[in-house]
C-alpha cells in the first residue's frame, strides 16, 4: 500500500470514528467545510489551491496531504502546484519547509504513481476533487438533492 492510499485509508476510518461520536456542532462544521469547498465564483480547483497554502502555512502535514490529493485530482499543473506552495513559504517563513518538502513528496508520489500505471488514460486526472467530492467527504455520504444537502449518518 503506498504512503498515499495509507493516509486516504487511515482519513477514512478516522472520519468514521469521529462521526460515530459527532454531535450536531461537529457535523455541522463539517458540512461548512464540505459546501466551502464547493465551486462557486472560484472554481474547486483555485479554492483546492487554497486550502493547500492555507494548511502549509498552518503547518497541518495531514491538512497539506489531503490537499494535494486534491489538487492531483483536480488536473493542478507542477506549475501551479509549485507556485502556491512558493506563496505558503512566503507567508509562512521558513519554518514551512518541512511541510514543503513531504508537499513535493506526496505530489511526485501521486505523479509516479500515475505514470507507473502504464495506463495513458492515466495521464488525465480520473475525476475532478469537485466531482469527488459530490461523492464523498469526511467519510461522509453526500448527496445532493436540487438545492439540498443529504449527508447520511445523522441530521445536521
């Protein structure tokens, strides 16, 4: 099992927990984090981007693992990946280059991965984090109904 599909696993479970547990106030904030993340006048893309900056500047190596996931998935370029993580070592000192380097670890990963698949549908992203998430989020189920928000395993 790679490092990646580790973390997505261990994530899961750990999201499972926690909604086993969750009260309103906790599933409450994770539905805001979910609809935040959703394209509106940014695109998920520019919003995944941002998350990644924010986390690296936080200093959440979990919090910047699953954001470059995202932004894998959503078709981010090395460019565009390089320069946001250029913006959070600027804004967050030096003290973020720990986190920058496992970035540009888990993002060579993702890209190894891709190209080891043999597979040249695999050069393009399978869907995009927008799609993905429409899915799955937090270990939720999330479906959209019209204007409505389901989120299974509780009321929110």
């Amino acid at each position: 099992m790679s490092r990646v599909s580790e973390f997505q696993a261990d994530r899961q479970k750990l999201n499972e927990l926690v909604m086993k547990y969750a009260g309103r106030n906790t599933k409450r904030f994770y539905s805001v984090d979910w609809q935040a993340y959703e394209p509106g006048a940014l695109p998920g893309k520019t919003k995944e981007l941002l998350g990644l900056v924010a986390s690296l500047v936080l200093r959440c190596d979990d919090c910047v693992t699953y954001h470059v996931i995202n932004c894998f998935e959503a078709g981010v370029s090395d460019g565009e990946i390089e320069e946001a993580l250029g913006i959070g070592l600027v804004v967050g000192g030096s003290i973020t280059i720990p986190h920058l380097r496992r970035a540009f670890r888990t993002w060579d990963e993702l890209k190894s991965s891709r190209q080891t698949a043999g597979n040249p549908e695999a050069e393009k992203p399978r869907a995009t984090a927008d799609e993905r998430r429409r899915h799955k989020r937090h270990g939720l189920n999330v479906q959209r109904d019209g204007r409505s928000l389901r989120i299974r395993r509780g009321e929110i």
